[in-house]
C-alpha cells in the first residue's frame, strides 16, 4: 500500500473532522465523558477494530482524553489504511 501524497492526504483529511498531518502520521485527541473509564472503553473497542484491520495506532491515554496516531510504519507514511481506520476511530467515539 503506497504512502499518500500531499493532495490525497488533504483530501482525505478533509473528511475526518479533528484529524491532522504531524509528522508521517495523522493524530486526534478524543475526549470523553465519564473520565478514565470512558477513555479505557474507546481504547477497548479501537483495539478489537485495530486487530480485525491488522492495523495497530498508537494510543496515549490520559484521564478523559485519549491520543490516537496513526501511521503505515512499513509503508513509511500515511496510507489509505491509515484513513479507514481514523474513520473508524471516529465512528467508535460517537464521533
């Protein structure tokens, strides 16, 4: 799977409200109602989406907020997996 250029990303962005280029990745902060435990609840449903996909972010989790970051580290970049998987972490939050 090729790492998007700099126009697919745009594009692809566009349609993933609170997602943003950092680095090689995307990112998101999430928050939640229900402090920790909600937290620990969309990291949860994430993981199962994440292992399903054979596509694994990286979370940071901090009391109501959790930070996902996604990258296709063997590609190098961000790749349309990468895209489904934010709009699938959109769509577990509620988003």
């Amino acid at each position: 799977m090729a790492v998007l250029s700099a126009d697919e990303l745009a594009a692809g962005l566009a349609s993933l409200p609170g997602w943003a280029g950092e680095g090689g990745a995307i990112v998101k902060v999430f928050t939640f109602e229900g402090g920790f435990m909600g937290s620990v609840g969309f990291v949860n449903r994430l993981a199962e989406a994440a292992e399903a996909a054979d596509h694994h972010p990286d979370l940071a989790i901090s009391w109501n907020r959790v930070t996902v970051t996604l990258a296709t580290h063997s590609e190098g970049g961000v790749t349309a997996k990468d895209l489904a998987l934010a709009a699938e972490a959109d769509r577990l939050a509620g988003a």
